[in-house]
C-alpha cells in the first residue's frame, strides 16, 4: 500500500526536477538556447522576406503581361470570330460579371452569341430523373441505355443539334430534328437557365464556377445509387461536347486552375482548350483567340499559371479569299 511518504518523495522530486531545469536555463544554457532560437526566428523572417518579394516580382510580371494583353486587344481579337455563332455555358456559381465581359470580347471580335445558358447543380445529375428521363427518351427512343450517358447524350444534342453519338445514321438524323424540344425539356425541368432562344452552334465557351474546387472528389448523389460525383459528370459532358463541337474552350480564374475545372482538364489531357485568366483584363481576351484556334484545329491551354503552354496562342493565318486564289493562280 502507497502510504504518505512515498507521496512525499514524488512532490520532492518533482520540485526538484523544476529547480534544476530553472538553474540550467538560467545559467550556463541560457546563452546557446537563446541563440539558437533567434538563429531560427531570423532565417524564418529572411524566408518570409525572400518568399514575399519573389511573389511581388511574380505578380507584378502577371500584371504588366495583363496590361500589355488588355491594351493589345483590338489588334489581338479584331475579326477571329468573324460571323461566328458563339454559345456560353456558365457553371452554376460562374461569375456574372466575367461572363458578360467575355461575351462582349466575342462581340468585338465580330462574333454573335447565338445563346446563353447556365448550368444547375442537377444538370446531369441522375436524382429525382425518372420523369425526364421518360421524356427525353420519348423525344430520341434511341438515346444510350446508360441514363446518365443519356442525359449527357441529350443535353449535347440539343446544344449542338448533331448526334454522331447514336449508331444509326437514322437515329442520328431524328434526334437531330428534335435538338429544339430536348433544349426545351432541360429548361422547363429547370436543369437549364437561359434568357436566350434556341440556336444551335459549334462554337462552345464554358465558364467555370468563381473558385472552383471541382478538382476535390465529389461524392454521387444520395438520391441515386447510380448517379456519379459531379467532377465526373461534368467532365465526361465536357468529352462528349467536343467530340460534336468544333472548338470548346473552359475558362477559369486563378482557382480554377489551381483546384478547378481547368485544373482537371488539364490533368486528364482533355481536347478541350483551356483558359485561367479570368478575373483579369487578359483573360476574355485569351479565351476568344483560343476559341478561334480551336476552330482552326489547334487546341491548347493557356493563361498565367505554371502548367499553360503559353499566354494566348500563335497567330492564327488568315484563309486566303477567292480573288487571292485567283491572283495566285495567274
């Protein structure tokens, strides 16, 4: 049994043990702890001090390329997309104001926006699906057997009016008739928002949402044992565009490229173009003259971050006119 002197003992040594530890660190062990702890809080602060002003020089570098790209628009842009019929998609937390300023520089590019239209968050989901799905399939009887490819399937046929997804070049040519109704059947579900009327068009910019974080695993739906996560079904929708449309390109701010969708297209190698610049002068500049490469074969990704290819793409050559091809020829 643990009687009192044992008690005794134990507080002694303890006290002890503090007395020893206030003499050491008052004494001969002051000056090296001392030193090395400000050792180390000085390299700490020449870090910070090194750290800031590398990103000051890194943003003031992105800054003047900003400027030089935004001052240089009009030579930049001025007829790429000449008579060119241009459709938006913005995610469903894009930003408002990014997406109005990229569809005015596809304006001044002489493009026309043949439609506006925003995503929701159960766009392609799979939940509370069964009534749509039973109407789509009454619109295309040959839409795939896989409902979530279906969606897709629909969703890319109403927006670009073809169908080379469906085997048969009959099927191919119905569900062709039918793009108008099945554009008509995502809004009046309410898994598509649009102020614009029905047009269909091979030229697609998809704006992501403000700090996107699509590249964290997202989990499917609770609704739907079969549903898939929401990176998935965006970016299998993002394929399945550009496998119909002729040029795609997905534009971002600087978080997408870091955590968003442009991060994850990127990452997958998809043919998709992509943008990061959005949210500055620069970035609606870029996107158009990468929709314009794209419709002229050449897809890449470009903007500010470390994994772009480049800024804004090469110069696209001018197609020679008819009267050019006749001075040629003489």
């Amino acid at each position: 049994m643990i009687d009192f002197r044992y008690h005794l003992v134990s507080l002694v040594s303890v006290f002890l043990a503090l007395a020893v530890g206030i003499v050491l660190g008052a004494g001969p062990l002051k000056e090296p702890i001392g030193e090395s702890l400000q050792s180390q809080v000085d390299a700490l602060r020449s870090d910070r001090d090194n750290l800031r002003s590398d990103l000051d020089a890194a943003k003031g570098n992105i800054d003047k390329q900003n400027e030089f790209v935004t001052a240089a628009a009009p030579e930049l842009i001025d007829g790429t997309l000449d008579g060119q019929e241009v459709s938006i998609i913005a995610a469903p937390e894009a930003d408002s104001e990014q997406v109005e300023e990229v569809s005015n520089r596809v304006k001044e590019a002489d493009g026309t926006i043949a439609g506006d239209v925003s995503f929701v968050p159960n766009t392609l989901s799979l939940a509370d699906s069964a009534q749509f799905l039973k109407k789509l399939r009454t619109l295309v009887p040959n839409l795939p057997k896989d409902d979530s490819t279906a969606i897709r399937a629909a969703l890319v046929i109403a927006l670009t009016g073809d169908a080379s997804m469906l085997e048969d070049e009959d099927d191919q040519a119905d569900a062709e008739k039918q793009a108008a109704k099945l554009y008509d059947a995502f809004v009046e579900a309410d898994r598509l928002r649009t102020d614009t009327d029905h047009k269909t068009t091979s030229l697609f910019i998809v704006i992501d949402d403000e700090n996107s974080t699509l590249a964290e695993d997202t989990e499917p739906s609770p609704k739907a044992s079969d549903d898939k996560g929401t990176r998935t079904l965006v970016t299998d929708f993002i394929t399945a565009l550009t496998a119909e449309a002729t040029s795609v390109v997905v534009a971002g701010d600087a978080g997408s490229a870091q955590n968003g969708l442009v991060n994850v297209l990127r990452t997958e190698k998809s043919r998709a173009s992509t943008v990061d610049g959005l949210g500055l002068g620069a970035g609606p500049v870029i996107t158009v003259r990468a929709l314009a490469s794209g419709e002229a074969g050449k897809h890449g990704h470009f903007g500010f971050a470390e994994d772009a290819e480049g800024i804004l793409p090469g110069k696209i050559e001018e197609k020679p006119s008819d009267d050019t091809k006749k001075e040629d020829a003489q």
